[in-house]
C-alpha cells in the first residue's frame, strides 16, 4: 500500500506585495496546483496581499492563514520575525507596517545615494520602476535596477559586492526591535515566530532572542537538512515553542527555492490555524 501524501502547510512564501515575483493569486493557484493543503503569505512588513488572497483562496478551495514576515534588530542584528494568524487589516498591525514603509523609503534611498556617490547611477525611480505600485520595496528591487543599468549580472552579485548586509553600500536604517514586535503581536493577539535561525550570526544571539516571549520558530526551511531540522526542533520541544515551517519562496530572485519544499507539521498547523478562526471568525 502506498503511504498517504504528508500534510503541507507551507507557512513562509513571498508575494509581489514585498520581493516575490508572483502575485498573491498566482501564489495561491500554484499552492493548490502543486497539493499543498494550507498556505501563509508572509511578505516583508506588510499584510497587502491579504487585500486579494482571502477570495482567491476561496475561489480554489485553499485553506489560507494571515502572515507577514517583520523585519525587527536586537542589539544592532537583524532578526525575521514571522507573524500569524492576526485579524484581517488589525490597526495595530496596520500602523507598524506604516513605520516600516517610512523606514524603508528612506533607507532605500540612502542606500541609492550611497550607490550613486560611488559610480553606480541608479535613481529611486529606477528602483520603483522594477515593482508594481505599492509594492514595499526592498534591496532585491534595488539589485534588479542595478542589473537592468548593467552594473551587476545577478541579484546575488549586488548582495555580494553592494548591498548584503557585510557589503559596504548597506544601509540598515531605523530599527524597530524585536522586543517591540512581538509586544505588537501579541496586543494583536497574533503569534510571533522566529525566521529561519541558522542566519542569526551566533548561538549567543540565539539563546538571547529566545528569553524573548516568542511563541514558535521556524524548524523546518527551505534549504536546512535533516541534522539542521532537528536541531531546531529539539530546542523547540525543550522550551515549548510552536515549530513552524515553510520554504520562503520568492520566485525569480531566489529560484533555486521551490514553492513547497519545506512546510509546517499539521500539529503545528492545526494550532496556528486555530487561532486564526478565533481571531477571524469568533462571533460578535
Ligand atoms: P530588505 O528587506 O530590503 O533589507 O532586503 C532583504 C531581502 O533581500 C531578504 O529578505 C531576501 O529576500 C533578499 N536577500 C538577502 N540576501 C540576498 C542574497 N544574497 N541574494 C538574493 N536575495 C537576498
Ligand atoms: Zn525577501
Ligand atoms: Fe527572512
Ligand atoms: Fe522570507
């Protein structure tokens, strides 16, 4: 007899809302094309593709949980913070993702002006130019205007030489700290995630972050092994955190990342989904 397919909720994917190449309705029918039971958008600092997903989701018959994906710093680290299961445009939400627009226009336009005193002739406007209207922008749209001026031959060569967090054009901007997105979330009465740890610089960082009131961390990645999966999950059973996980598929700009290569247990899922019904659908 052969086995049952796995239950997958890929609860870590890009749209064209921040830096994926597809659109919350292309994402969901490939979702439900490639089998996958449950899907969470998390684009960068902003809740966007909920504007849409919700009734293509419906429309396809996929189950689909709010996320976002929040860029926090802890003493001057970056650190991805996954959010899940909010209410629907929640305001409080809402406003943090205004702070982060304002941070990441002006510190995408002092990354552009640092390129431009150094040769590279790229204007904000080239930048806006590689994304539909709204989009929030990030460096990979920096890194496709500096491919299409010829600067550069691919995404990851701007990170590398330019703009990558070692690299000498990057510039972090205002921070907004984990500590404070997660008491956010939580007044939201959302769940608060750890991305992908194996990038934190060190276990110290780690062990620290994790003092903080988080409810869950990424286990299972797109790119992580075996041994590094159950890594992850062990520390996740001793201080009973949610283990989540999802592939962080962006299209294009990472496509070595298969939508569906990596995806949450559906204990974890049933949990997460949960308190999205709660937090969406309780009764007045
Ligand atoms: P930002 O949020 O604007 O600071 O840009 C960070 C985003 O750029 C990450 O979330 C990734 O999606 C992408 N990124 C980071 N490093 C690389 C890299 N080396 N190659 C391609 N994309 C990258
Ligand atoms: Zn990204
Ligand atoms: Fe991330
Ligand atoms: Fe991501």
């Amino acid at each position: 007899m052969t086995e049952p397919p796995p239950f997958r909720a890929d609860l870590h994917c890009h749209s064209t809302c921040s830096d994926g190449s597809l659109t919350p309705q292309q994402l969901i029918h490939k979702a439900k094309a490639i089998g996958l039971q449950a899907l969470s958008i998390t684009d960068h600092d902003t809740m966007e593709a909920y504007l849409t997903a919700p009734q293509a989701a419906a429309d396809v018959g996929l189950t689909l949980i709010t996320g976002a994906e929040f860029s926090t710093v802890h003493r001057g680290h970056s650190v991805h913070l996954l959010a899940y299961a909010y209410r629907q445009g929640e305001s409080t939400i809402q406003a943090l993702c205004r702070r982060h627009r304002e941070r990441r226009d002006a510190r995408n336009k002092a990354i552009i002006d640092q390129l431009r005193a150094h040769g590279i002739q790229i204007t904000v406007a080239d930048v806006v130019g590689e994304a539909a209207p709204g989009t929030m922008l990030g460096r990979p749209h920096i890194a496709l205007a500096m491919i299409r001026k010829g600067y550069v031959g691919s995404v990851r060569e701007a990170f590398q030489r330019y703009i990558g967090d070692q690299a000498p054009y990057y510039v972090q901007g205002d921070p907004i700290s984990t500590e404070e997105t997660i008491a956010t979330l939580h007044q939201a009465n959302a769940y608060a995630v750890l991305a992908h740890p194996h990038l934190l610089p060190d276990g110290n960082l780690v062990h620290e972050l994790l003092e903080l009131p988080f409810d869950g961390i990424e286990v299972y990645y797109g790119t992580f092994t075996t041994e590094q999966e159950a890594r992850w999950l062990k520390i996740a059973q001793q201080r009973g955190l949610l283990a989540t996980g999802g592939s962080d598929f962006h299209g294009a700009i990472k496509p070595h990342i298969p939508l569906g290569c990596s995806w949450a247990p559906e204990e974890t899922f049933q949990v997460v989904w949960k308190r999205f019904c709660d937090n969406n659908y309780a009764l007045p």
